[in-house]
C-alpha cells in the first residue's frame, strides 16, 4: 500500500518510520529539512512537496500541529491526489475544522478519518499508540489496517469529528486529574506526609487514577515517569494546554459546562507564560508548589 505522510516531528516522523517497518511504501514530506533527513533513514523516501508526496497514494495521513494547516493543507492536496484515497488526519485540531476537513474530502471525492491519537512520542516510537476515530464506517474499515501498524488500540468513536470529541474530553479528564494529584502531594509535603506514603495509600484507594500510578509526578514514586527525568516531555505542557483551550472551545460551542476543566486551562495557562511549556505537563506540580495559596 502507497502512504503519503505530511508532519514528520517529534509525533509523525516515528508513526511513518513504524510504517516503512512493516512494508507499507511510505512517502513523506515536512517542512523541517532535518526530519525529512532522519525519517530517511528509516525507509521514508522523502518528497519534494506536500503535492509531489499524494500524488499517487492510496493513503495521505497528515499531523500538524493546528486545525487551520490540516484545512490549508487539504486545500492543495487534494486535487492532486488520486481520486478515492482515504485521508486520515492525526492531528489534535477543533471538531469544527475536522468536520470541515471531512467535507472537503467527501466533496472531493475522497475518503476520511479524523484519527487523533494518545500515547505520546514513546507510544508513536514503540506503535503503541491509541487512536480515536471519526467518520464513516467503510473509511474506518478501510484505515483501521494502517492505524494498527502504529498502534495497539484502535476505536472508532463515531462519525465526522468523534475521533477529536474523544480527545479533548480524554485530555481534559487527563489535565484536570494531574493537577489534582499534583495538588495531593503539595499538601501532604506541607503536612509532614511522606510521597510514598501518599503514593501507597491512594494507589491502592479511591484516589487511585493513571496520572499517579502510571505518570506520578513525583520523582522516585511509582513506575518510571518524566518526573525521574527532569520532566522531559512525554507530552509537553504546552500541547495540553492546546487540547484544554480545544477543549474550552468545544464546551463553550456547545453550552457544556465545565468548571474544572476551564481552572485547568487557566492554571496550565500561567504555567506555560511562566516558561514551562516545554516541560512535561506534569511539572505542573512545582508551579502549584511554588504558588502562594489565594
């Protein structure tokens, strides 16, 4: 099978390696000149252009970092492209634009997927990735052979959109339980209680969650995190400050009310304007410890 792959960062550039592995003909493009070099290297044959790289791919994946370049990017390359291909875009983007993009390709004669994923960079480097995923079942059926070559877990949501709707309520459930935990061990270190301690008790009780028993942020607690690496970003603060502000968007779009996600953003907020973005978002944990209470 012919893929077209356009956005090889930090995320993209592993999924279209873990492709070329397992013997799908991978064809990528990115504007960085350096990952088009790695993913070389890893059996991608690099492209000159978003357009040169679809123009005979049975597949286009694209992972941009926004909802205004998946529409930009849709916008050229479609055309081009053969007719009938199925576009799966794995970037985290609005659930407007996604349905957007689903009604440029259907218009244009294509097949599609909004397929955000959840995993981090390790799960794109080991295909352990999650992906959620929007639209129409033929297309899913379709696309669910390549999703599993860079991934263990794969759920179709629903139509148009669902795919992104699942994310930003996942990593709004996400942000919002590390600021809690963060919030935790705060008070227990303020109280005279030892993180183990802590740790023993809640993971084995009612507080138990995945942002403490899989992704403590504190370091030396619980299975290896990012807080044992000086909080080198898994997943960095400022994406999920991208998906609470998508996720804001949509509750105000909609009329949902949110209260706790909405404090999330605003704290993962001011922890992105005081330099933390490119930390792992749990060091959130020094920005609550450092905060004077209000």
């Amino acid at each position: 099978m012919r893929i077209a792959f356009i956005g090889l960062g930090n995320m993209g550039g592993p999924m279209a390696a873990n492709l070329a592995a397992k013997g799908f003909a991978v064809k990528g493009f990115d504007i960085v000149a350096a990952n088009l070099d790695k993913v070389a290297e890893q059996g991608v044959v690099a492209a000159r252009s978003a357009v040169s790289a679809v123009k005979d791919a049975e597949v286009v994946i694209t992972m941009v970092p926004a909802g205004q370049h998946v529409l930009d990017l849709y916008r050229a390359i479609l055309l081009p492209a053969p007719r009938g291909a199925l576009f799966i875009d794995c970037s985290t983007i609005d659930v407007a634009s996604a349905r957007e993009a689903h009604a440029m390709a259907k218009g244009a004669g294509m097949q599609s997927l909004d397929a955000p994923v959840s995993g981090g960079t390790a799960g794109a480097a080991a295909a352990t990735l999650t992906f959620m995923a929007g639209g129409d079942a033929e297309a899913f059926e379709r696309g669910n052979p390549v999703l599993a070559a860079m991934g263990k877990r794969i759920v179709h949501c629903g139509g148009p959109g669902a795919g992104q709707a699942a994310k930003i309520c996942n990593n709004m459930i996400l942000g919002i339980s590390m600021i809690a935990v963060s919030e935790a061990f705060v008070l227990a270190e303020k109280l005279g209680l030892e993180a183990q301690a802590l740790y023993d008790v809640a993971s084995a009780a009612s507080g138990q969650c995945w942002s403490l028993t899989t992704y403590c942020p504190v370091p030396g607690v619980g299975p290896a995190s990012p807080a044992d690496n000086g909080y080198k970003p898994g997943f960095a603060a400022a994406l999920m400050l991208k998906d609470l502000a998508l996720a804001q968007q949509a509750a105000e779009a909609s009329g949902a009310a949110t209260p706790l996600g909405a404090h999330a953003e605003q704290l993962y907020r001011e922890f992105n304007t005081a330099g933390g973005g490119e930390k792992d978002f749990s060091a959130i944990i020094r920005h609550l410890a450092a905060a004077p209470r209000s």
